[in-house]
C-alpha cells in the first residue's frame, strides 16, 4: 500500500523534527547517564500539541489521525528513547483510555491540565506482580463500591511516568464472580492518600523514563472516575494496547533510524587497512538490511494506522507491526554496535545507549511472543478462503 504524506503530514514531520533536533536529542545521553526526566523540553511539547495527539481539540488536545501521531512518535524514538517513551505511554496509554471511553465531564476533569504542558503527565497501570500479560485471570487489585466512591487497594508494577504523572488510570477487578466483565478502568489521581508510588526501577536502558511499582490502600476515588461502563475494563484496554503497539512500532523506527545514521557516519569516517571501513562489503551488508528494514517497518506502522483511522479491525495490523518493528530495530541497533567495533561498546558513542534502549521494545506492550499469539489467533478466526 502506497502512503504518500500530505503536504500537511509533511509539515507536521517537520516541525516535529526541527523541535526535537533542537530541545530533545542534544539532552538525550544527559537524560539517560542521570536518569533524569526531560521536564524542561516536555513542558514546550503542550504548545507545539506533543502531549495531546489523541486528545479532541475541545479538551486542549491535537486530535491527531493515527499516521500523524506515529510519525510525531518515530521522530521522538530518532531523538531520545527515554523521552519517547514516556510521551507515547502518555498520549496512547494515559490520555487514550479517557479520550476514547470517557465520558465528557471526565475529559474535562482530567485532560486540559495534561495536555498543556502546565500540569504533569497521564500514566496506565495494568500488570500487576506475578500476573504478567495474564490481563484477564491475573488481576489481583480490586475496587469495592462505598456509597459515592470507590475503594481501591492493590499493587501494580511497571508503571511508566507514575512519578510524573497527574493521574494513573488503573485496572481493577470491579466484580469477584470473575470473568471478562468482571475489570474496570478507574482514574485515580496521584495526590490521593493511600497511593503509594514506589523508587524508579533501575532499568538496563531508557532510564529517563521512570518506572514503578504503584500500591493502593484504602485509596478512595469519586465514582465518577470510572472509565466508560463498569465491567468494560478488559476491552476498553486490549483497544488501548492495540494503539499503543503503533505507537511502540513508530518509536522502534525512530530508534533504528538514529542507529543506522550514527553507523552511516562511523562507517565513512573510520579507517582500516587504508581504506573507510564504507568500503567493506560485510558493512554495506549491515547497511543495506538496516535500511530496508526501517523502510518495511515504517510501511506496516503506516499500514496499522491507516486501518485506525478508516475505523477498520488493526488488532492484528498492530501486532504485525509491533513484532516486526521492534525486532528489526534491534537487529538494526546490535549491528549498529557492531558496525562501530569496540566503540560500540563505549558509551562515548550514542548506539550503546540507543541498542539499551531497544531492548525493551520486544517486551513492552505485549512481548514478541503474545504478538505471534495475537496475530496467530487473528489468522485462525479468519474465514477459510
């Protein structure tokens, strides 16, 4: 399928690489060395419409179709993957679940603030400890009716941006019979008593990006913050995570690309035997299948947003994408180390961090392995030719 850019996509891509070029990569080997949060960057991002790509307009949002919010995503993962990270898991794990099933007093309560680039951040929490991808049958943390409110206690783990975040929309289990709809997402606010935000993970890589462990005692939310329908949890997040697998593919490309230009670079500048090691055909291979993959990959994360937009099924487009994206960008991201020699292994030279980084993209959002159990499924249900 052929995805020829508008003018207005064009110009979008743009001003989003201008911008990070600008306030985003210069701090990304900062950001990751510190383990710090690029707060002064992500505060520009609310004007330039960063933190509300999925957010309608009338809530301060963007209200971007899916091919432009991906783009906006790969140029982020080309500049800094920690910073990446945090905003794709803001605009399509946070914000997304209360946009698409919300209902209008609730995205007036709680998007403008995170939108703007005044306020903090939006976060998810869904897996919870021992339960892994087990969304159905491992939810542990449970949300009991109390006249107006609702009574939450559990414990979440691997919670993206929970420090920096303004709320934390959390699954819970809203009825004990059991079953699909037995889950509800509820919005809890992370000034809350009871809600407890555990230290940052220390991570292998993308440690600008925090990650928690989220438990809840006796955390008492408005009623009124449940998402949508009560027992409607479970779909309304399988639907939240398809998007975020776009989201997850557009970053991979973004990393991928930064991993090849930085090997573009290194392989002409570096010389052996006299000649730049550009010259060498085990190199050119290593480029070759590095840009061919970018190009692939990007194509089938196009292809997944475009079903998105048009309203189509993308579950399985979504998937396809993540697997492909996220395994090639680490292929691209090892060679890319491999390409620089022992350099590679400095972290003087940015693929050490950028590899870091992609490692964890086969695993978020649904590892490798459920992807081939999504997309498997898919084919099985599928009317025989």
């Amino acid at each position: 399928m052929d995805f020829d850019l508008s003018s207005e996509q064009l110009m979008w891509r743009d001003a989003v690489h201008d911008f990070v070029n600008r306030e985003v990569k210069p701090r990304a080997a900062e950001v990751a060395e510190s383990a710090t949060f690029n707060w002064e960057a992500t505060r520009k991002m609310g004007p330039l419409g960063l933190l509300g790509l999925n957010v309608p307009e009338e809530y301060g949002g963007t209200g971007l179709e899916a091919i432009s919010a991906a783009i906006a995503i790969e140029e982020l993962g080309w500049a800094c993957g920690s910073t990446a990270l945090a905003i794709a898991a803001h605009n399509g794990l946070g914000c997304a679940p209360i946009a698409n099933f919300g209902s209008a007093e609730l995205k007036s309560r709680f998007l403008p603030n995170v939108v703007s680039g005044k306020g903090q951040l939006a976060a998810l929490a869904l897996t919870e400890p021992g339960a892994g991808s087990d969304l159905k049958g491992g939810i542990k943390t449970r949300a009991v009716r109390d006249g107006d409110d609702w009574v939450i206690n559990g414990a979440k783990m691997w919670t993206t941006n929970a420090s920096i975040a303004d709320f934390i929309v959390t699954l819970v289990r809203t009825d004990s019979a059991g079953g699909s709809r037995s889950l509800s997402l509820i919005v809890v606010p992370t000034n809350l008593v009871g809600l407890s935000i555990g230290p940052a993970e220390k991570k292998m890589g993308l440690m600008g990006s925090p990650t928690h462990a989220v438990s809840y005692q006796d955390v008492r939310v408005p009623a009124a913050n449940l998402v949508g329908e009560e027992g409607r949890g479970l779909s309304y997040t399988l639907e939240t995570l398809d998007g975020g697998r776009i989201g997850i593919g557009a970053l991979s490309v973004g990393l991928a690309r930064a991993a090849l230009e930085e090997s573009l670079r290194y392989a002409r500048e570096r010389e052996t035997f006299g000649s730049p090691i550009a010259s060498y055909q085990a190199i050119q291979w290593m480029l070759a299948d590095a840009a061919t993959e970018i190009e692939a990959a990007r194509l089938m994360v196009f292809n997944a947003a475009f079903h998105k937009l048009n309203g189509r099924p993308f579950a399985k487009q979504a998937a396809m994408a993540k697997l492909f994206a996220t395994e090639a960008a680490e292929r691209i991201c090892r060679n890319a180390i491999q390409i620089h020699g022992g350099y590679g292994y400095s972290r003087e030279f940015p693929v050490e961090r950028i590899y870091r980084d992609a490692r964890l993209m086969t695993i978020g959002e649904g590892t490798s392995e459920i992807q081939r159990l999504v997309i498997a499924r898919s084919l099985l249900d599928e009317p025989s030719a």
